[in-house]
C-alpha cells in the first residue's frame, strides 16, 4: 500500500524520534479521576501512521454484567511491500515510549500508588505496568510482538463505529457503520493494513498502562480475478517456442506385405501332407 499521508499532525515512520514526546503533568479531576496526555513537544497532538502490519482480526473481550469491549492486534510482521526497518523502527519506538511511561509511574508513584517508590525500586513499578508493546514466547521459542489497537466506543453488532473510526479501501472511504461491518471486513481478508493511532495513558484501581486507539484503518484493495478475454499464454521477446510450435501428424506404420493363401497354394499343402505319411508307412 503506498504512502497517502499529507497530514503534518500525524508521525510518519520516519519521523518518529521519542525525544519528542512528552506525557503532560498528571492531574486529579473533580471526580478524582487521574488525567495526563501523550503528546508531541511540537504539536502538544499524538497521531501515528503504522507501516503494514499483519492482524488476525477484531478479537472481543467479555466480562460478566458488561459490555464487551473490542480490539484489533497489529503483529510485527510486515508485508512484502514493507521495509523490516521501518517495522522495527516502528516497534523499538513504542518500547522505548512504555520506558518512558515506567519512569513517569515512578515521578508520580504518589498519586497513582499512594505510595513513593525510587529508581531502585523500579521494578515494582513495572510490575504495576501495562506495556503498549506485547511480546510473548510461542512455543516453538519465537518471540511475538504485537500492539493492540482500542476503539473509543464500547462493542455493539449495530452499534455505530463511523463517527469513531474511518476505514479506507485504497482512497476510498467504506462508510463502515456499524461494528457488524467491520467484522464482516476482517473475516474476509487475512492481508495487511495500515493504521493511524492515538497512543494514551491510563491509570485503573493501582495500575496503569499504555492503549492504541484507531482513528482510522486502510486495508488493501480486493484483488479482483477475472477470465481472460485476450491472449493469456505466457510468452516473452526472448520466448520464441510459441513462434516455432508446428503441428505435430501422428505417424501411421506402413503394414507388412503378408502371403496371400489362394485354393491351390491349400491343395499342394494337403498333397504334402498325404505324401509325409505314406512314407511315414512305408517305414
């Protein structure tokens, strides 16, 4: 999929440099929620263009008495249109930001843990961290890294996703409506997409933790098949064999002259015969 982006608020591959993000000041609103942004020293936004990367799908995840909740796995798996450095680039960025949030837990430990934790202590903290970046062992000793996209609305079959998320086929806009759409997108393609992601910071209970929320996907254009109506047999300006095929006649053997038997050539044969055994009797 090529390059369509001409929007200067949102990182290319390229472009990403951690140096240049920041997460605001935490802050405790009237409800006594905490609050802190991820953004960019430049623009105070954070929007990020993904490169093509391979998703399994929408997963749902389901807990008794609610809502499911929906996501879209992004692997570190390129496409073959797509330079590996630029989706490890992509990858090494989104780590180093979890760094960065670790070290944000450990400044303001006291808001979020009721509790000061140091440097030294840090391991603590990262153990209270949700990590944007997922990497897991398979079992044949492979390690897998994936993100996990978020929308912003909660999981409805006809819920309405349009207003939240844009999905683009080429340059055209689907006009995906509900959520029932966009599965029945996923279900049909197993190729790989393209994303433009919100990074965020939230903080539950004493834990907190980086999410990817979507703001809009491309997904390749269906490849459409279609019989040949022209010459569709494979042949090149080095392939002249097509010029020299020639007709081949099945060749058809010349039958043996065979010894024509007529009522005298029998007569002498029995004439012979008699004269073999008269003198078998004269013996």
């Amino acid at each position: 999929m090529s390059n369509t982006n001409n929007n200067s608020s949102v990182k290319r591959v390229k472009d990403l440099n951690i140096e240049s993000l920041d997460i605001s000041p935490l802050k405790v609103s009237k409800d006594k929620k905490l609050i802190a942004y991820i953004k960019d020293k430049e623009t105070n936004f954070s929007l990020f263009e993904t490169p093509d990367l391979f998703t399994s799908g929408l997963l749902k995840f389901e807990t008794a008495g609610s809502v499911p909740s929906i996501s879209l796995p992004l692997s570190k798996y390129g496409s073959n249109n797509e330079k590996p450095e630029n989706v490890e680039k992509f990858f090494n960025f989104f780590k180093d930001l979890d760094n960065k949030a670790i070290e944000y837990g450990i400044k303001y430990s006291k808001l979020i843990f009721k509790k000061d934790y140091t440097i030294e202590q840090r391991p603590i903290v990262e153990a209270l961290f949700n990590r944007g970046v997922v990497e897991k062992e398979g079992k044949n000793g492979i390690m897998y890294t994936s993100i996990k996209l978020k929308f912003n609305k909660k999981y409805e079959p006809n819920g309405d996703v349009n207003a939240d998320v844009l999905v683009f086929e080429g340059k055209t806009n689907l006009n995906v409506q509900t959520f029932s759409d966009l599965e029945e997108i996923f279900t049909d393609r197993k190729t790989p997409i393209r994303a433009i992601i919100q990074p965020r910071i939230y903080f539950m209970g004493n834990k907190f933790g980086i999410t990817y929320h979507v703001s809009q996907l491309l997904i390749p254009e269906k490849m459409k098949i279609e019989k040949p109506k022209e010459f569709a047999f494979s042949s090149t300006e080095d392939d002249s064999s097509i010029g020299q095929m020639k007709e081949v006649v099945p060749q058809v053997k010349t039958p043996q002259p065979q010894e024509v038997i007529t009522e005298d050539s029998e007569e002498e044969e029995e004439e012979e015969e008699e004269e073999e055994e008269d003198d078998e009797e004269e013996h």
